[in-house]
C-alpha cells in the first residue's frame, strides 16, 4: 500500500533525471558542440550512421548519448511536444522510445545533415516523424502519462529459463509437429 511518498519520491526522480540531462546540455553548449545532433557533420560520425546503443564502446555511447540527448530536447521544443507525445520525465527509461527516437536521429542527420541532393528526404523524415510520435505515444509509453512514470507490468522472455528451454530444444529437434 502506497504511503503517500511514492508521487514524492517519481517526482524527485524525475526532477533529479531532468537535472542529470541539463547538465549534460550544458555540458554540450561549453564545449562548442554543434547544433541538434551534430547536423553539421561535426561529430565524426557519417550522416545517419545507424546506432546500436547495445553494441557502443562506453566512452562513444557517453559521447553519442550527449548528442543524442540534445537533439531530443531540440526536437521537443521544435515540434511543440507534449508529456502524452513524448514524456518528459522518463522517455529514456523506456527502451522502445530509445529506439524510435535514435531511428529519428539517424533519419534526421541523414536528410538534413548531408552536402548531397536529399530530394525529398526532409519530406519523407517529417512523414516518419508524425508516425513515430503516434507510435510512441500508443504503443510504446505504457500506463505512462501527465508526466508520471509508470512502469509496464510484464514478464520478460530473456532470462527466463524455463520458459527458453523448451523452445530452444524444439528449434535444435527441427519442426517435427
């Protein structure tokens, strides 16, 4: 049973992430970094590089994470969204929304970031843009909304040995049903 602290202590949480990520902006901004994400090429990284946050050397995913960040906090404001968008106190903690967002990204640098003819890439990028925040905000947050976190009710497949053993033993035997 709840003791009335619960609200308190998600949004001290909430309120020390949103600190954490000012200053890593903050951060960003003193040391010169470019614009949104590194749209100028700057950065290193070849325009819509895919990024696989799993796959990183710690010190690139802290670099790449800062960046990233910052463009998330520049798509926010540039496109007006709202907590039931893309919640402010917690989209970071919800791995789903990590994924559209940094496909986002990635799509982003690609279409605006390059010297080359892009065509309709910019077109093309604000079409997915209107998708992916409809998926984030149907499929993706969970029970979270109105700023507050929640986290989802689930069990997960990995780690699960009981439930792996079987399966794995039935792809080793072949489809024999």
């Amino acid at each position: 049973m709840a003791d009335g602290y619960d609200d308190l202590l998600d949004e001290l949480t909430a309120v020390s992430g949103e600190l954490a990520l000012l200053g890593e902006r903050v951060l960003v901004l003193e040391q010169g970094a470019p614009g949104p994400g590194g749209a100028d090429g700057s950065s290193g990284r070849t325009a819509g590089a895919p990024v696989h946050w799993d796959n990183l050397p710690a010190e690139e995913r802290t670099a790449l994470w800062v960046e990233f960040v910052a463009w998330v906090a520049w798509l926010s404001d540039r496109y007006e969204l709202t907590t039931d968008q893309l919640p402010r106190g917690c989209w970071w903690r919800h791995g789903a929304v990590v994924e559209e967002l940094t496909a986002l990204w990635t799509s982003h640098t690609s279409a605006y970031g390059g010297d080359e003819d892009v065509g309709a890439a910019p077109y093309l990028w604000q079409d997915a843009l209107s998708r992916a925040i409809e998926r984030i905000g149907r499929h993706w947050l969970g029970p979270c909304r109105n700023g507050q976190h929640r986290d989802r009710h689930r069990t997960p497949w990995s780690g699960d040995e009981p439930y792996l053993t079987p399966i794995l033993a039935f792809t080793t035997q072949g489809a024999t049903t």
